[in-house]
C-alpha cells in the first residue's frame, strides 16, 4: 500500500521527511480489534506541511456502531501551538443509550476514555486538548414510531512524545496512539474491554477497498 501525504498548498513538491515516513509506518503496524476495519483515507490538506490519515468503523453483527478518524499531522519546522513537530488529530462518533445524554458526568467520562486509552498503552503525549458533544435526535409525525436516538462525539487532539524511558535515539511510535484511539471508539460504541492477558487479533484491514 502506497502511503497518501498530502502537502501544503502552494509547497514544493518533494520527497517526505525520513521522521514522518518512519512514524506513518508505525501508525500501520498498530494492532486493532478484530471489530475494526480500519483503511487509509485522503489526509486534509493545508493544516501542516505532511499529514497521513486512517479511518476506522466498529461493526458487530454486520452492524456499524461506531466510527471515526485519526491525522497524523507533521511541521519539520515545529508549530508552537502543538509544542513538537508532530500532532495527532482524532474523531470518534458512536451510538448511545438515549437514558445517557442527559448525563452531566457523559462528557467528561467521554474525554476520560481517551486519556485512560493513551496511559494504557503507553502512549506519552502532550498538550491534549478537545471536546465532547452529546446530540439526542427525536422523531415526530409520520416517523414518530422510530423512537429517539443520541450519539456522543469526541474530538480531540494532542502532540505524540517519545516516552522518556525509551533508549536513546529511539524513533517515534504512533501505534500506540493509533491503539488508544481504536480503543476509545471501541469503549465509546459500548464494547466491552479486551480482558487481561487475551491477545488482540489483527483487524480486518484490506477486507474493504483499499485498507491497510
């Protein structure tokens, strides 16, 4: 598979840095739930000078319950408002109880998923910053028998770090940002967590179009 990078409109056209095509390959190696399908999708453009994207769906039962995207985005020259030179960028969307959107505390339970994800794999990062949102949907007249549906949404960003205990030199590993943010939309469309000890099988990467 042939990695997307998009450039910054008006930018030469050229070769991408060694640092983020090292870092996109480690983005593909991350290991996700066999409920994922995860592909590459167009990266946005004109945010940064390089930028990769993945895009990811959770079904079960042939059912699709949750979905979201994940942007790799990459400035050589630094960008003070991430405090780095890289920056992952992340949306997740999935269904919930309709009971749960009235809940003050869904928001931050919501941002709490990511951060807890990004600890337990180990993912270091910093500067996150983002939001919840909580939509409810009702239905009136003819399709009043449709009954109502709510959704909670995540957006969220945060600069990718090399863990401080990691050996010297060591490159940057975004699979374990790419793991927390799989996580997060699984934990978001109400999958219950991988127990302790059981290994995660590969997703279905390639299944559809042009995955992975």
């Amino acid at each position: 598979m042939v990695v997307g990078q998009e450039t910054r409109q008006g930018a030469g056209a050229g070769a991408a840095p060694a640092e983020f095509r090292d870092a996109v390959a480690t983005m593909h190696a991350a290991r996700l739930r066999p409920e994922i399908f995860c592909e590459e999708m167009p990266a946005p453009q004109r945010i940064a000078p390089w930028a990769s994207a993945l895009s990811a769906d959770v079904t079960v039962d042939d059912t699709d319950i949750g979905t979201g995207r994940i942007i790799l985005l990459h400035d050589p020259a630094g960008n003070d408002a991430w405090d780095g030179t890289f920056r992952c960028v992340a949306y997740t969307r999935a269904e919930v109880d309709i009971e749960l959107v009235s809940d003050p505390m869904l928001a931050a339970v919501g941002w709490s998923w990511l951060t807890e994800a990004l600890d337990a794999h180990g993912a270091s990062y910093a500067a996150a910053s983002g939001t919840v949102t909580r939509v409810a949907t009702e239905s009136f007249g003819g399709m009043a028998d449709e009954g109502g549906t709510a959704q909670i949404e995540i957006r969220a960003s945060w600069t990718p770090l090399i863990p401080p205990d990691a050996p010297d030199l060591a490159p940057l590993d975004l699979a374990p940002h790419v793991e927390a943010w799989a996580e997060l939309l699984c934990t978001a469309a109400g999958l219950p967590p991988v127990p302790d000890g059981v290994t995660v099988m590969p997703s279905r990467r390639g299944q559809r179009g042009s995955g992975l």
